[in-house]
C-alpha cells in the first residue's frame, strides 16, 4: 500500500513539473526559450524530493521487514569532455570544456519514459527532452527535442565517440548541426525495429533545438538500417 502512494506521489509531482515548464515556455515573449533559474531550482528541489521520499520508503521497508525494489528508479549522470587547442603560430593555447551535460531520465507509466538533458559549458542549455511511448516491443513512439535520424556518427552519443569533434562532413551536412543547434530538433518520430531492420520517420520544426517553428512547413526525417548478418549490424537505437 506504501509502495502505491508513494509510486503516486511521484507520478504526481512528476506531472506537476511538466505542467510548469510547459506554462513557463508558453509566457515565452521571443522565439528563443531560455531555461529560467526559477526553471532550474524547482527542478532540483523536484528530484531532491524523489530522492528522499524513495529513501524515506527504504527505511519504512527494512523496519517492518519487507524486502521492497522500486520499480521504476530516477537515473541521473553526468559527463564531461576537456580539450586543449594548441597553435603553431598566432592565437593563445588554452584548456577548454568541449561539454559538460547532465541527464536524467525515468520510466513514468508503463512503456511510458522520459529524458532530459542539459549542457552547461556556456549557460544552462536544453539539449534533450523528450517522451518516449512503448506500445509494443518493436515500435517506439517519441516527442519532444532529441536527435534528427540521420548518419551514424550523429546518432551516436558524444561520451561514446573516440574523438572529441565530429567529422567535418557531419557537422556540415546534418541536418539542425549546419546551424549550431547539435544535430536536434523539436519534433515527433516514429521508430521500427525488427531482428534485421531498423526504421525512422520523424517529422520536425526544421528551426533547431529550443526554437518554435518560423514558417508553415515541418522538415521530414527518414532512416533505414538493414542488417542481414550479425557482424554488419549499424548503431543501436539504445545509445542515442
């Protein structure tokens, strides 16, 4: 019974911050949405609360002697990526944050999860933020601003690249890259995955990440992996 209440409790404040952020973005005067301090502190005090209550819950449970899991953690992590530039003649050498991000993501309802992500090399930046619905174990179902389906090197995550930097061709030709806005956009998607194939068709403002759209067309997305054997199979759909 405790286990529900605070399963609820969760569920609850999780949606009340939602609702926060949505009307915060709405009171939006100019096209660019920035994430306000007031943004970030409910945010922190949001998952401080999660922290303790599932805390307080562990307690209760070994009291009374029951072994209880929670069902549906609250992952956090962190990365960060330093990088010195050095110049043979003219400029000044100097040590710098390639990215430092912070990410959280959770399962709310059943085949039901999100993710979010922020960058703070400069200023707090949203970076990620999407809900992803499971309906069944082949399809996905995603909105929000995450990554436009396009080229490996794009879809694969920054702390799991050998180098820094993306190719040249990447960051040139990908869509949402070509105009700083890291390879995302604002958008929906739909994404198939069978035991030789993988599909994506996503549909987009085409006006980069935190950015409402500024004309009356959407940009199309569309990706198709085929893997006919094991050793030639292409990124996994689980590291983007």
């Amino acid at each position: 019974m405790m286990k529900k209440q605070v399963s609820r409790g969760r569920k609850f404040l999780f949606f009340l911050l939602l609702d926060y952020i949505i009307y915060r973005f709405s009171r939006q005067k100019s096209n660019k949405i920035n994430l306000s301090p007031k943004i970030l502190a409910f945010s922190f005090l949001f998952i401080s609360f999660l922290f303790i209550s599932s805390f307080n819950f562990f307690l209760l449970a070994a009291e009374d002697k029951v072994s209880v899991l929670a069902s549906s953690p609250l992952n956090l992590g962190a990365f960060a990526q330093i990088r010195y530039t050095a110049y043979s003649s003219e400029g000044i050498d100097s040590f710098s944050l390639r990215r430092v991000r912070l990410t959280m993501n959770a399962t709310v309802l059943n085949n039901l999860n999100f993710r979010v992500q922020l960058e703070q090399t400069k200023s707090p930046n949203l970076v990620d933020a999407y809900l992803s619905y499971h309906p069944k174990s082949w399809v996905e179902l995603r909105a929000g601003q995450f990554k436009i389906p396009f080229s490996y090197e794009n879809l694969k995550s920054a702390a799991e690249l050998d180098l820094i930097n993306r190719s040249l061709v990447v960051e040139s030709l990908c869509p949402g890259r070509d105009i700083g806005s890291q390879g995302r956009d604002i958008g929906a998607m739909v994404f198939l995955k069978a035991s030789f194939f993988e599909a994506f068709f996503g549909l987009f403002n085409g006006s980069g990440i935190n950015r409402l759209d500024n004309d009356k067309s959407k940009d199309k997305a569309y990706r198709l992996i085929i893997s006919p054997w094991r050793s030639l199979r292409a990124v996994s759909y689980t590291h983007l």
